[in-house]
C-alpha cells in the first residue's frame, strides 16, 4: 500500500472531535510512510487532514473539480493538486491513485463517494478496502441500513462486510494493510433473472 485515499467534510461539523480525528489521521498517514489521496480542498475536515499529512511529511494529492475551486478553495501546499472536470472524473482518479478508502465524517458527498466505492467493489470493479473511522458512533447508522438491505435480501453478507469499521487511525490503516477481498460473486443465477 503507497496512498490511502480519504473522503471527508469540506466543513468541520460542530464536534471538535472530527477534526481531532482528522488530524489524527493525517498524522499516522505520514508515520507510515503513505501517501494522501483526497479532494483537494483546504477548509473543513478536508483541510485538518492534508494539513496534518503535509506537516508530517506525506505526499498529498488533491483532487478537485473545476465547480468546487473556488468553493473548496483548493489548497495551495500540497505535493499535487489536480483540477478535473467533474465529480465523475474526480472520484475515478481518486480511485486510480488509491490503494485503499477511508471515510471519516461528512455530509452528503462524503456519503456519495463511500458508497460509490463500496459498490464499485461489491462489482468487482476494484480490490481494495473500505474503512469508516470514527469515534462517536457518527457512521453507526449506515451500517444498521446496511444490516437492515441484508436482512431484507438486498445484499448478500460479504459485499455488507465490505465496508469495515475502526475506532483508531492506527486501527484502520492496519486494516487497509491486511485487506482481503472476499471472492466476487454473481448477482443473480440464470433462474432467478
């Protein structure tokens, strides 16, 4: 694993500590040795985690679309910042560059661009972890949907299981180091198209 790709807020959120939980990861990135792969921006959650990455010595690359420069505003210091077209070109690229996800608090897009990966990966269109770190439960709710669309026949338990869960930036890197996909699996059989 060289880059770990982290999907965040572009604000800060009203608990102090998300962004303690930021900076936090950003650190540990840069103590590994790892390289960010984020979206580019130099405000919110977005911000406190390049930032710490970049004290630390990481390379860091921002991914922005053209739409959010100047509403990001894109941060100016890290290692690359790419200006892309769009959200679509910005999420494939992050991908491209990335060798593993994780998700801290966030709003909507945060969202998007998680979910967007732990399909991605339930198709088989890429073979590489999904972590949601957080420390106040903030994430807990996507998990019980996600229990609640297994319970329901909407998903199987493996492709549940490929978003994980940690408590600790540390925790969540060696998650990403250790990852495992499951083998992928058909959607339907003949019988049942």
């Amino acid at each position: 694993m060289k880059r770990v790709c982290v999907f965040c807020g572009a604000q800060p959120g009203h608990d102090e500590g998300h962004a303690r939980l930021a900076d936090a990861l950003g650190t540990a990135i840069a103590k590994r040795g790892l390289g960010l792969v984020y979206g580019g921006g130099k405000v919110g959650l977005m911000g406190v985690v390049a930032d710490a990455a970049i004290r630390g010595g990481a390379e860091v690359i921002g991914v922005i679309p053209e739409a959010l420069m100047e509403r990001e505003l894109g941060h100016g210091e890290v290692t690359d910042l790419r200006v892309v077209p769009s959200m679509h070109v910005r999420k494939a690229m992050m991908n491209d560059l990335s060798d593993g996800f994780i998700v801290l608090p966030g709003g909507i897009g945060t969202l998007e661009e998680a979910v967007e990966i732990q399909s991605w990966s339930q198709l088989g269109i890429h073979r590489k972890g999904l972590v949601f770190l957080d420390t106040h439960g903030y994430w807990a709710p996507y998990f019980a949907l996600l229990e609640r669309m297994e319970g329901e026949g909407f998903i199987r338990p493996q492709h549940a299981g490929l978003a994980l869960q940690a408590r600790r930036p540390e925790q969540a890197l060696d998650m990403l180091a250790s990852w495992e996909p499951p083998k992928v699996t058909r959607w339907m059989t003949q019988t049942e198209a």
